[in-house]
C-alpha cells in the first residue's frame, strides 16, 4: 500500500478560554468552537460545561477519523462510513499527580472492502495520528475496531 501524500507542511490551530470561579468559555481560532468550560465535579467543580479531557476525547476522535479517512483516499479504500468513538482518562495519586493515563478508541467502520485491508489501515492511522502520538508519550492508547459490510 502507498502512504498518503506527505511533504513539507504545517497546520496551526489555536484557541483561548476565558475563565472566572469554576468556569468559563473555551474559542477557536477557526470561529467554529464555542464551549462553555468547568472543572469536573470529581475535581471539585459544578461540572455543568466540557473539560479538558472531553475536549481532548473529542480532538482524539477527530483526529483519528481525519488520519484514518486521509490514508483510505491515498489507499483508494472505500469507507462507506466511519464512526469513532474516544475516551480519555485522568488519573492521580499521592505518587504521581494528575496526568493522561489512558486513551481509547473504538472504531466502527462500514465497507465493501476486505477486512484484513481495513484493519490494517486502521492500525496505520493510529501510528500516524497525531493526537495518537501525542498521547502515546506518556499514556497507552488502544484501538478497537469492528469492520461491518457496506450494503
């Protein structure tokens, strides 16, 4: 199989939260993302808006799904639809403070195509997904997948 088309490149994104008490609103740089914000009841908080390992949850999806579907274009697999899941987890105790300890995903993938070739591409995007990766240096991250036939 081909790898997806690399190159020289660069993609920033940023983002800005506001925040007074236990809350506050979280902006993109892109005007698309508006969230309100809140520490976790578990942390102490109200917890009535996302949190940061929601926000990353999602960022894991996300960027998951963009890898995996990339790769399947420059492949020429055919995804008929993709669905994917992602949790992250936040762990502490009195040896180690807060950090990343897990991020798990679970992917549905409907297709025509031969599972084995699915799979396959499905590990390949979890090596080059970025969030995958980034999570990776300091957290396990595992994968899921079930392959359904296209009707």
């Amino acid at each position: 199989m081909a790898k997806p088309a690399g190159g020289s490149g660069k993609i920033e994104a940023e983002a800005t939260v506001s925040w007074s008490g236990w809350g506050g609103q979280v902006e993109g740089g892109s005007g698309k993302l508006h969230a309100a914000t809140a520490t976790q009841v578990e942390l102490g908080g109200p917890g009535e808006a996302t949190n940061p390992e929601e926000l990353l949850a999602a960022a894991l999806a996300n960027c998951y799904t963009s890898t995996i579907t990339a790769h399947a274009r420059a492949w020429k697999i055919d995804l008929a639809r993709i669905e994917t899941r992602a949790r992250t987890r936040l762990s502490w105790d009195e040896n180690r403070p807060h950090h990343i300890a897990r991020g798990d995903l679970s992917v549905r993938i409907t297709t025509p195509e031969p599972e084995a070739s699915v799979r396959k591409l499905a590990e390949e995007a979890r090596a080059h997904c970025p969030i995958c990766n980034v999570l990776g240096a300091t957290a396990d991250v595992t994968l899921s997948v079930t392959v359904l036939p296209a009707k």
